[in-house]
C-alpha cells in the first residue's frame, strides 16, 4: 500500500466530530484492499493512511489522524490503544507498606464490540452467523484483512440505536497510540467543568496542551514525504470552536502553504437544551465560522438541523432515509456519507485535485465559507440510466441542503465542486434506440461528465463547476446504521419491487451525489447570523460567556468581520446584497 502520494492529516475536535469522524473512519477501513493481486481502487488509501510495525514486528495501518475530546468520553476505549502494547506488567509495585485497592467493574461492551474483541483474539464467530464457511486464524497474528472479511461474512444487523453512548461504542478498526488526546480540564458528562464557551476553548491553546497537539503534529507531518495539507473536523456550537480556532491559526501559521480544509459540524439536537445554552451555541457558532474561515482554505459548516439559529426549523429529510434525527448516532452517519464523497477529489489515486486547488476555485474574492448539499441517497433505479434520474428532477436539484442554507431561486453560484459517487454497474448515458430521437437533450450526450454538467448548468448556467465521477461507492459494513427504507435494493438503487416482508436485505453500498458551492445564498445567510448574534448582549443573558479574556468589543469586531464576509457574496450583477424573508423571521 506504499507509494508516492499527497499525505492528509486529518484532525477531530469535540465529542460530535468524533462520532462523524468514526463512520468516517469505519467507511475508509471498509474500502480498503488487502490483496496485493487486487486491481486498485478509485481512490488511494495511503493518502489518509500510514503503515507502521508493532513490537512483534506485524505490520500495521492506521488513520493518519489527531482525536481530542473530553474526560469521560472513552468509554471503553483506551487512549493509547492495543496495537503497540508490550504485553509486559510495566506498572510492577515496589511499595512496601500497606496497599488498598479499589476496584470497580469496567464499562460493558455492545455485542459489535464483543465480535470485534473475539476478533482481535483469534476467535472465529459463532458458524450459524456467517453465510460461508469462516477460515480459522492464528491467534498470533490477527490481521486488520482478517477482522475484515470475519465481520463481512458475519451477516448480523447490528441494533446498536440503544447502546452506543459515545463515539468508541461503534469505531471498528484500531488507532496509533498517539491519535487520542484527552483533554482533562473539562468533563464530558454533568453540569460541572463543561467545555461551553468560546473563550474556554481559546484559552485552551496555552501551556500543556498546544504543546502535546503540536508533539503530535509533528510526528504524523514529519513521515509524510508529500504533505498536501490537513482536514479538519470541529465542533461549531460548543467551546471547541474557539479551540478549533486556535488550531486552525496554528496549523496556517506553521504549516503555511498546505490546504486546510475546516468542517465545522452541529448536531441536530443537544439532550440538555436550555435557553441560555442555545445562546452560548449560537454565539460559537458565530464566533468559530468567522475565525476558523480566516485561518482556513475555507470553512464549512455541516450539519443536519434546519438551521444554526436560536429557533430551528425542521430537521433535514432525505427521501429513502429512516433516521432518527435525536441520534447522533444516525444523523452523524449520514454526514460522514456525504464527507465521503465531497473529499473524493483529492484522494483519487490518478487526477486529483490537492486541496489548495480544490479551496482556491471554490474561494475567490474573499469568501472562505462554502455550503454544502448532498443527495443521499441519489434516487437511481437498478438498470436505468444518468439522464432517466436527472429527468426526474428537470424542474429542482435533487440533492438537500447540508450546511443550514438552502439554495437561493435564481441565485449565482460562484463556483462549485460537484462530485458523484458509487454508480458502479450504471449507464451513465442513455443507450440509443434505432429508429427513435432521444427524449431530451441529456440522452443525445455521448459521457456521464457531459449529462452532469449540462444537468447542474442548466440550473446554475456560466458557473465555474468542477466535476468527479466516481464509479466505486462507499461501502457500508457493520456497525453502519441501517436506517434505509424498503424502495432500496443492496447497493443503495431504487428497486421496481418491494422484497417480501422481513426480507429485506442490508443496504450494503450508496450513490450519492453532493456539491460544494460558493454562492449567493451564503450572504442572508451569514448576514442572518449576524444579526441574530449582534442582538444578544452576553452581559445580560449569559454573563458567563465573557470569561478567559473575551471582551465585548472582541465580540462586536468579529460581528463586523461577519458582516463584512457577508458582503463578499452579494449579486455582483446588482452590487447588491440578495435578502431572505427567512432571514427576517429568524431575526
């Protein structure tokens, strides 16, 4: 799996972005080949990926990544991890005197991670679970290809919706010991010693841990040969936005000239809801899109609910989906398809494009914050073709707004980076019928590049667009949620027929289809957070968000900065800003 590439280094900041970032993970390690006669993929693992050596001399691979979260947010997982341990008692006692010992049972296990320990160990799984006849493994040497393959003959449907509690519960593959970075000065359970504020997160780039963050920069950088720059995924309504903040400064101010590509995610709900937190969350999302857009390639925000302000609307729906949207568990699922797919381009093992060139096309003129859309699934019959599920759709895009900002009717689009994914075995143009002109101008076109791009122009015409096809699609292997609906066969296409009653098979891959956009529906739509955070006064309504140095004319200038990138996404044919009657009913 060596060989010269463009390395990542992919960093995840706060307990949300852990649970993306591990069905991020769980569909990169799904993907991944073994077999060294194998044809190569689509896209090339080595650029996310790093091989090492444990003591006993197997071979590992592991994510080239960066994990902080908060006390108490393991679980069950250990922070230095299982692949490099020496098997040796290094903690022997040489007290002589009296010793008390209190001892406490460890936290359970769902079954998924009972299956993957038996893994670990050598064992094989019950036989009535597999669907061929499993190979017996040496307990010596468990390989990743071995858990792999176990876990895909294992045909269980995993119903973790009630047992996982934090990100661990579901992570199926293991972590370099220098990933995890428990940040201890804050909790990630009870009312006390919570990490909420904007400023606790800034204050938090001081001392012991700026200084572990930047060891462990250094180590995953310092191997990369090709370093193309850093994906960063961070919590946006909670206090590592402003830690988040910090980073991104830090990575632009040492790292200068790499990409950095900056995902600001929010979940759909939060189980302690009160009014003055909704404040403090709209006040760091506010704070954490003005400063992590200055120090990034560009900043995106992700997230599933209607919208970023104090009075959301209803949560994004997508057609042939059946989640449930008080789950982090499912709505963090879907977010990390569409990641999947927005982040193919400068993964692909042959024509990509590095992030800087990805951020420079999609960033002109000063506007570092792009949205994001995704259909997920993209609605493609099993046997039809690209321009028969575009036409369906003549009249709207069929993909939904990820970002909190729907598109505006009639709105420019400055430029977009449209990518789609997992077709494989679809025609991509319509076959000519003998005898028979073709139905619309989109099945005369000779290429699924040519159907796509007339498609999206005939909605955004004379719009710098790039495009990626990508024929293999992500897979989806336990413990993925199945939260699809009947109308899917296996591989994520509609199906003429529903199967039987308690038939249905697990949906095993997707198509999906996403955009990044640069466009005018980004103005009313940052102007409206900023008006609804110019008018809160923190020293009324939560005193306490101005603490660990924060004043409020640091507040108002970012306002003004808000403001001021607004501005940058006005209608250059009218010089004027284009406005939204939603804008008006949040303010």
């Amino acid at each position: 799996m060596s060989g010269v590439c463009r390395e990542v280094v992919t960093l995840q900041l706060g307990h949300y972005s852990n649970f993306v970032g591990t069905h991020w993970w769980n569909l990169q390690d799904a993907s991944l080949c073994y077999e060294p006669d194998s044809p190569p993929g689509d896209l090339q693992s080595d650029v996310l990926f790093r091989e090492g050596v444990t003591l006993g001399g197997q071979v590992t691979y592991t994510p080239r990544l960066i994990a902080m979260d908060l006390k108490g947010s393991l679980h069950t997982l250990r922070q230095d991890g299982s692949l490099y341990e020496s098997g040796k008692d290094s903690g022997a006692l040489t007290w002589q005197g009296q010793v008390m010992m209190h001892q406490h049972s460890p936290p359970a296990k769902n079954t998924f991670l009972q299956d993957l320990e038996k893994l670990d160990n050598g064992e094989i799984l019950a036989e009535a679970d597999f669907t061929s006849p499993p190979v017996p493994q040496s307990s010596d040497a468990v390989t990743m290809e071995t858990v792999n393959r176990s876990l895909e003959r294992a045909q269980k449907m995993y119903k973790l919706e009630g047992s996982v509690r934090v990100w661990s519960d579901f992570l199926r593959l293991h972590l370099h010991p220098r990933t995890i970075s428990v940040i201890n000065q804050y909790n990630h359970d009870g009312e006390s010693h919570r990490l909420e504020a904007f400023s606790q997160g800034e204050a938090l780039c001081q001392g012991s841990v700026v200084e572990e963050l930047e060891d462990r920069l250094h180590f995953f950088v310092e191997e990369c040969d090709y370093l193309q720059g850093f994906q960063v995924f961070c919590d946006l309504t909670d206090g590592f936005s402003g830690l988040g903040s910090r980073v991104t400064e830090l990575l632009r101010d040492s790292y200068g000239g790499r990409g950095i590509l900056t995902w600001g995610l929010a979940p759909i709900n939060h189980p302690d809801s009160t009014s003055v937190k909704e404040v403090y969350r709209l006040l760091n999302h506010a704070l954490g899109t003005v400063q992590m857009a200055n120090h990034s390639s560009f900043f995106c925000p992700l997230t599933l609910r209607g919208g970023l302000g104090l009075r959301p609307t209803s949560p994004v729906s997508f057609n042939h989906v059946n989640y449930d949207s008080t789950l982090w568990y499912h709505s963090s699922a879907l977010l990390a398809l569409a990641l999947d797919t927005m982040t193919v381009s400068y993964r692909l093992r042959s024509h990509s494009t590095p992030m800087w060139q990805l951020a420079d096309a999609l960033t002109v003129s000063g506007r570092k914050v792009v949205a994001a859309y995704g259909a997920i699934p993209f609605p493609m019959m099993h046997g039809s073709c690209l321009p028969d599920a575009l036409n369906v759709y003549a009249d709207a895009l069929p993909w939904k707004p990820l970002s909190a900002c729907p598109e505006l009717d009639g709105g420019r689009c400055f430029g977009q980076s449209v990518t789609f994914r997992g077709f494989e075995g679809q025609n991509l143009v319509s076959p000519p019928i003998p005898g028979s002109p073709p139905p619309t101008s989109l099945h005369s076109l000779q290429s699924g590049e040519e159907v796509l791009a007339a498609y999206i122009s005939s909605h955004y015409p004379s719009s710098p667009m790039a495009l990626q096809l990508v024929s293999g699609p992500s897979k989806l292997t336990p413990p993925f949620p199945q939260i699809f609906s009947q109308s899917l066969g296996s591989q994520g296409f509609l199906q003429s027929q529903y199967p039987p009653l308690g038939s249905t098979p697990a949906v095993s891959s997707l198509p999906v289809l996403t955009s990044l956009q640069s466009s005018t529906a980004l103005g009313p739509w940052l102007a409206g957070t900023q008006k609804m955070a110019s008018a809160l006064d923190p020293r009324r309504v939560a005193p306490s968000f101005l603490s660990n140095g924060l004043e409020i004319s640091d507040l108002q200038e970012a306002m003004e900065q808000l403001k001021s990138l607004a501005f940058c996404y006005r209608d250059d044919s009218s010089g004027i800003l284009r406005s939204s009657s939603d804008e008006d009913d949040d303010d």
